[in-house]
C-alpha cells in the first residue's frame, strides 16, 4: 500500500506515474483480478467519492 500512497503523492505533485503488478503467472492478477482492471479503496461515504467523479479536489 506504501508503493501506492507514492504513486498518487508523486502525481498529485505533477509526475507521470504508472503503477505496475509484478506477480509469477498463477498468482497474476493481484487486486485488479476481482476489480476488472479498477483500483478498490476505502471510503466513509458518498460525499469522498464526488471530488473523484468530478476530476476535483
């Protein structure tokens, strides 16, 4: 999760970033396996996603 909080501050901060998933073939897939190529975080309500939805802070 540490490599992922990085990622974002690195881009918020104006880098280019791709994040990537390294795992042998019968474990490929990691989280995006059950997310359909999608990215799943914790929120604590409807109000946290609108400035996702929107492209704003």
């Amino acid at each position: 999760m540490l490599r992922c909080a990085a990622g974002i501050a690195a881009l918020e901060n104006g880098s280019d970033v791709m994040m990537l998933e390294k795992a042998s073939e019968t474990l490929s897939g990691g989280n995006t396996k059950y997310t359909a190529g999608a990215m799943r975080f914790c929120f604590n309500g409807m109000e946290d996603l609108i400035p996702l939805l929107h492209g704003s802070k």
